[in-house]
C-alpha cells in the first residue's frame, strides 16, 4: 500500500476511483437512479480533488497549465456561459434538465476534470487502467442483464441491455469508447501478460457492446479501431491482424444470434407502409424507418430554429421549451409534439443552445484532435492513439445521441489526458506570489461550493419527489411542496404535485384551488412551458362543471397562452 501511495499522488488515486466507480454508482431512494446520483457523486470526487489541489498551490510554487485542446474548451465554455445569459430560461441553462444535468455548472465540472489531469496528474497508466476495469465490469452487468441475472433489476429494454447507465445508448457509447482504449494500450505493451489481458479486456468490452444492439456504438467502435489501424505502422498491423480477425469474426458470428444481431436493426432505415395508416399519417410520411426516421424529422425542425437563433442559440437544455413551436408535422402526428430536449445530434445541439459560434468552436476541437495526431512523431503517436480513439467514438456516436454524465466525463477526461500525453503546453500561469494563490484558492473554493449547491439540494429534492411518487395523502403532498421547495425550476415536481391535488379534487373540490395555485407557480417560475397552462385551462373547465364558478376567462386566458407557447 505505501508503496501504491508513493507511485501515485492523492490526485491520481481520486481520479481513478472517480473513473472506476461512476459508471456503477446509482440510488434506489431517488427518482432520478443512474443519473442525478451521478452527477451527486462526481461533484463530490471533483470538490475533493479541488481541496487536494488548493492544498498544493498554497504549500508550494506551481503553475496553472492550459494545453491547446483546453483552450478550445475554454471558448466552448466562454460560449455556453454567454449563451446561458442570453437564454431563454437562464435558470435551467444554468442547472440543467430534469435527468439529463448538462447545464453550465455540470460543464464547469466537466473542465474541472480536464485542468485535473493537465495539472495534477503525472502517470496516467493508473486512471486508464481504471477506465479499461470500468469498461469490463459494465461489459459484464450488460451481459449478465441479457441472460436475466440483473441483481438489482433495472429498467427492461427488450433485447438490449443499459447495465447501470439507464439506457442501452449510454452504456454503448461507453464501451464503444473504452474498447479501443484497451485495444490501443495492447499495441503499445511490450509485456506479453499484459498484452493479452489488454487485448481479451476489448474483446470483452466490444462483446458487451454487441448485446447493447446500438447502430450508433457500432459505428463508433468501429471507426476508433478504424483509426488506430490507420495510423499504425505496417510492423504493428500485422502484429495486431489475428485480433482484428477476432473483432470480424465476432461481429459477423453475432448477427446469428438473437440477442446480438445489429445488421436487422441497420434495415429498419427503409419506412415500411402501414396497412391501416391513420388519415394524417398519409400526409406526414417518414423519409426513414424507425428510431432514424424520428431523428431526421427532429433534424428538420433543428433548422427551423437554427434560423432564428442564429448567434448564439437558445441556451443550453432549453429545446423543450421551445420545441414544440417549431416541431415538423411529420413529427407531431406521433403524439411527440412536446417532451423533446434533444434532436439526438450534437453538431445540431450545440449550434441550437450555443448558436454558430459555439459550432465552430465544436468544428474547431474535432479539427485540432485530426491535426494531432496526424502531425504526432511516432513515439507520441503511440501514447496518443488510444485517447484520441476513444474521444473519436464519443464523437461519431454522439451524432446520433446526446451527452450524458459518465460517457461526457470521461471525454473531458480522454481530452486531459491527450494534452499531457503531447506534452504541448499552450500556457501556463504562474501561481507563486501570495495575491495568485489567494485568487486561485477563493475561486477554486467557490467553484466548489457550487457544484455541490447544484448537485445536494437537487438530490434531496429528488428524494422527496420520489418518496411522494404513488402516493395519495397528505404525506405526499408535504413530499411534493419539500421537492419543489429545493428545486423550484423542475416542472416534473410541479406535474406530480398538481397531478396528486386534480385527483384528490374528484372526491374533495376544494383541491382544484391547490392544484390552480400550483400550476399557477408552475408558470411563474418556468414561462416557456406551454403544457401547464393547457392543464390549468383544464382544471378551471373541471372546476368550473363541478363547483358551479365562472371560469369561461381564465379558462380562455390560459388555453390562449398554451397555444401562443405553440
């Protein structure tokens, strides 16, 4: 033990463990299970590595280093903060949508976690070793999901198993990402033990990617591997090929077996006519089938608002507020009308909530990292494959999908090590005389203060919500208004709390009141909703039938907001 402390700083051991068990963290107690505990627990490990960090700055003459690829990321944040000033709902830019928590404070976290690496880590075989277990470990739940022995028994998705990620697209972005890793960590061994380890951990990874059944993380992986081959010298390809074989043969093999076949999914792509279409389906075809379909249809109206946000977008997490002004017919004919926060590609999310500058800022990083490794010597490149092939599988995979807390931060993550690994410093900022470390200490200080006044509030919130969830009685109601007290921004809370009062009303009218004032507070505090004006129009019609009171204005007033929010 002493001498694993003596080869790794406190840093390293903190950002290893932080990348080992986030993928598995969860809480049954909260409603929000694999996401918000998450996030809870990542703010934590990073305020910890800030006290490490502080204590470092203040006991001795360092430098604060920002390699190239964090000043890109640096304009990407200086973006997405002015964008969450000039959003259209700065509170939830600013904290994040209900379990997806990607607001400007979860980004603060995120390059947090970059400096980390830049700045505190020495030796990263540790975290990538940590990041490859991870990737087994998740391999192995996904597996063990597909046969039926889930321990904790998770939401069912069919034929594809999520592990302990929430939804299969997560948890294949993730192995679709640290498969590569550890098949780039093979090629660069001289240890033959190791070698193989390293090369049986992707194999495994890629298995476990299979039973996810995900076009995306194919794709990904494939194209990491892709990469890596590329840039490789013909000596190592050919060291490499019987693994290759093994990865082809694999994928191949798989499409025989039911619970692994993707090329099925792949045809899905073709729309398939309907025997008995509904009158307004005949109007609003589909130019491809299934899940492809609905994202070109979001993609359509991604332009619409595009066009009139051109600058610097609507603000980030906000598209649900604004969607269903601009949502394509075709889409709206499925009863997908509201509850969009994503068009499940992230060139088009970024320039939707960050505008054309936050684009090119994004065009810039995928640039930098192609001009990387292209222009590496070769002994860099070798350190540099596996990062960079794995950042790269985030990045195609996320054309079809979103991010998300594990696979986002360990992106960040991927992206510290790269700069340390290229050892191509951009500047640094000496921290030696009493006035800079007092700057540093008060703003690290603050930065970590609220990434927990973010995340513990939030999770209590949840906790109560979910501890009012299927309930009827006065204990839930107290659960509701204790939620919503923590959170005031979350319009989950307010649909149950206002839900439970429009329930109760049928056998007490006086509830309508309650739920009115509710829905009332809804609309103060979240504006852009359109459904919750729809809803108070409804309860003052209910209202009105069962206790006798005009409404006929407030019931016009509120339906005429609903569809101005349209």
């Amino acid at each position: 033990l002493c001498a694993f402390q003596m080869k790794y700083s406190p840093s390293e051991i903190i950002l290893s463990a932080l990348l080992l068990v986030l993928p598995f963290w969860y809480d049954l107690s909260i409603a929000s299970k694999t996401d918000l505990s998450k996030l809870l627990f990542m703010n934590l490990m990073v305020s910890t590595i800030l006290i490490i960090w502080i204590t470092r700055v203040i006991s001795a003459k360092t430098k604060l280093f920002i390699g190239k690829v964090g000043v890109i990321l640096l304009l990407f944040f200086i973006s997405g903060v002015i964008s969450t000033i000039l959003s259209i709902h700065r509170p939830i830019s600013l904290y994040g949508t209900y379990m997806r928590y990607q607001g400007l404070i979860t980004n603060i976290t995120y390059l947090i976690l970059y400096l980390s690496f830049v700045n505190l880590v020495t030796n990263t075989s540790l975290l990538i070793n940590a990041i490859i277990l991870a990737g087994c470990g998740s391999s192995i739940y996904g597996i063990c999901q597909a046969f039926g022995k889930d321990p904790i028994g998770w939401y069912d998705f069919g034929d594809r198993v999520s592990a302990i990620f929430g939804n299969p697209v997560f948890l294949a972005a993730y192995l679709a990402m640290v498969s590569p890793l550890a098949f780039s960590m093979a090629i660069k061994e001289k240890s033959k033990t190791k070698r193989w380890l390293y090369i049986s951990s992707s194999i495994l990874i890629f298995c476990g990617l299979l039973f996810t059944r995900t076009r995306a993380g194919i794709l990904a992986v494939f194209f990491a591997i892709g990469l890596i081959c590329f840039f490789s010298q013909k000596k190592i390809l050919k060291n490499i090929a019987p693994t290759l074989s093994a990865f082809l043969l694999i994928f191949i093999a798989s499409n025989f077996y039911q619970k692994t076949a993707i090329i099925g999914r792949f045809g899905e792509f073709f729309p398939q006519e309907k025997k008995e279409a509904k009158l307004e389906e005949t109007f609003a075809s589909q130019p491809l089938g299934g899940s492809a379909g609905q994202r070109v249809m979001m993609w359509k109206g991604a332009v619409k608002i595009i066009r009139d946000y051109p600058l610097f977008g609507i603000g980030p997490e906000t598209l649900q507020f604004i969607w269903p002004r601009y949502a394509p017919f075709e889409y709206m004919v499925r009863g997908q009308a509201t509850g969009v926060d994503r068009v499940h590609n992230e060139i088009l999310d970024v320039v939707i909530t960050r505008g054309l500058v936050g684009l090119i800022i994004y065009i810039a990083l995928i640039l930098y990292l192609f001009i990387i490794i292209w222009k590496a010597k070769e002994k860099e490149r070798l350190l540099l494959l596996g990062p960079l092939s794995a950042a790269f599988a985030y990045l195609i995979q996320n054309q079809f999908s979103f991010a998300e807390i594990v696979i986002t931060s360990l992106f960040f993550s991927l992206l510290g090590i790269i700069d340390l690994s290229s050892a191509k410093k951009s500047f640094s900022i000496p921290l030696d005389k009493p006035y800079k470390k007092l700057v540093f200490a008060s703003t690290t200080i603050f930065l970590g203060i609220l990434l927990l006044v973010q995340a513990i509030p939030f999770y209590l919130a949840d906790k109560a919500y979910y501890a009012a969830s299927g309930r009827n009685d006065d204990m839930a109601i107290a659960s509701y208004k204790k939620a919503l007290a923590l959170n005031p921004y979350e319009r989950t809370y307010y649909g149950g709390l206002a839900g439970l009062y429009i329930d109760m009303a049928s056998s007490n009218p006086a509830y309508y009141k309650d739920a009115i004032e509710v829905l009332k507070q809804a609309n103060k505090n979240i504006p852009d909703e359109s459904n919750f004006y729809n809803i108070l129009g409804v309860t003052y019609q209910r209202e009105e039938a069962v206790c006798g009171i005009d409404r006929k204005k407030e019931v016009i007033s509120a339906y005429k907001k609903a569809t101005n929010l349209c």
